[in-house]
C-alpha cells in the first residue's frame, strides 16, 4: 500500500459493543476484585464504598495507569502498600468476565488488511492495560488480527491527544501520515487522528447502539464534515475509502 501502510482502529462501538448489563457486571467484578484484597486490611470499608471510590477516580482513569490508581485507592483508605500488587493483578483478572459483542461488520476490514499484509495496532481509549485488552481479544477470538494494542492508561495519553495516535504508528514502525484510523468518536477518533497527521475514517455503524450503554452518545457531530474527514456507516464503505485513497 503506497503511502498508507498501516491500520489503526478503535475497540469500543467500531470493533467491539456492550450494554449497561454487560458494563455494570463488569463494574461489579472489579470492585468486588479490590474489595476481597481491601478487606483484609480494613473491615469496615464496604463494597459499596469501593464503588463510590473508584466512581470519584473515574474521571482521569482512562489516562492514569491502573497501578497507580489502585494506589490512589489504597493510600486514601490508610492500607499498607504491601497489598497493591495482589490488589492490581485481581483488578487485572477482572476482564475474565468481560463479554461485548463482536462488530461482525468491520471483520471484513480486519480480514482485508490480514489478506494484503497491511499490519494493524487497536488504539483506545480505556481504563483497561493493554494485558488486559490482549486477554479481551483472546478471549473474543480477535487477538490474531493485531500487531500491537495502545491502551490510553497504559501510556497514559488518550484520544484525541496526538501522543496515542503517534505512539500507535511507532508501534507499527510507521509514520502517522502512512496510516488510516478508524473509530466512532468524531472529535477523540477523527479529529484526533487527523491532527496527529494520519488519516481518519469515522464510523458510525455502531451509532443505533449506544442507546443501550449507560453514559455513551455520539457527542457532537457536525452537519457537513471538512474533506479531510471519510465517513462510512458500514464496512463497504470502509473499503471504498480504501480503494480511493490508493489510487491517489
């Protein structure tokens, strides 16, 4: 691929969905995960209490290592560090009981790019470390797709900063303008991407679903989108981006 030799995509709404059952299962677990460790040092911190600590961090978890923000939780409730690794490796283990569902549509793209050798780096912006995506993909039967995964907590920069996208093509050996990114989120995907000087696709093929999980939407999208911005809503559409911008 002359001049576009890498692919990036986004996890959550382009490749993968959840609904708020899923989601708070997952909630659940995890706070029950650092409640079993919190408890033996502190009986009378509550599971109810864990979750209303890990609801007050929430904010700046998706660009803050989850170590450290389990040490966060650990040193507010007055608990020896002593417990922060098993606390961290039983938060780790928590995505065991993750299970969204697999964007069929965007396989195509996937499969596309396996076929012509174009290597692929899954970019996101999660609370999860990119061990964490892995065993998710694993899981999902998804992981032989990917070249690398670039979790925004783990390097602790998120979309739509420049350092995620950039440090996706590093991954890759590449350089951003040598890249597409596709994703769901018009500002965090498309414009971020677009900025970090690769080229965007914003799929909306997953928009009727965010109706079903709790705290998601579109956010702002514009009513006439620049040139430098493909808009697709399936993955045919996808592959005609493809096909054009090679034969430029």
């Amino acid at each position: 691929m002359e001049g576009l030799r890498g692919l990036s995509i986004d996890l959550w709404f382009t490749l993968i969905y959840d609904d708020i059952d899923n989601y708070r299962i997952f909630i659940d677990t995890r706070a029950a995960a650092i409640h079993s460790v919190v408890n033996v040092y502190r009986e009378d911190v509550s599971l109810e209490d864990i979750h209303k600590i890990l609801e007050e961090v929430r904010p700046f978890m998706m660009d803050t290592h989850p170590y450290k923000v389990l040490d966060m939780i650990r040193a507010a409730l007055g608990i020896d560090s002593e417990a922060l690794d098993d606390m961290y490796r039983r938060y780790v283990d928590s995505v065991e009981v993750v299970n969204p569902n697999v964007n069929e549509d965007v396989l195509d793209v996937l499969d596309w790019a396996l076929d012509k050798g174009v290597p692929i780096v899954l970019t996101t912006n999660t609370t999860y470390t990119e061990d964490m995506v892995w065993r998710l993909l694993r899981n999902k039967g998804l992981d032989r797709y990917f070249n690398s995964v670039v979790s925004s907590a783990e390097i602790e920069a998120g979309k739509p900063d420049k350092r995620i996208f950039r440090e996706a093509a590093d991954r890759l050996g590449l350089k951003p303008s040598e890249m597409i990114h596709i994703g769901d989120k018009y500002i965090h995907d498309a414009v971020g991407s677009y900025l970090a000087g690769m080229r965007p696709i914003l799929y909306r093929g997953l928009w009727d679903k965010y109706g079903s999980f709790m705290g998601y939407g579109e956010g702002y999208s514009p009513t006439r989108y620049p040139p430098y911005i493909y808009v697709a809503d399936s993955s045919r559409e996808i592959l005609k981006v493809f096909s054009s911008l090679l034969q430029e």
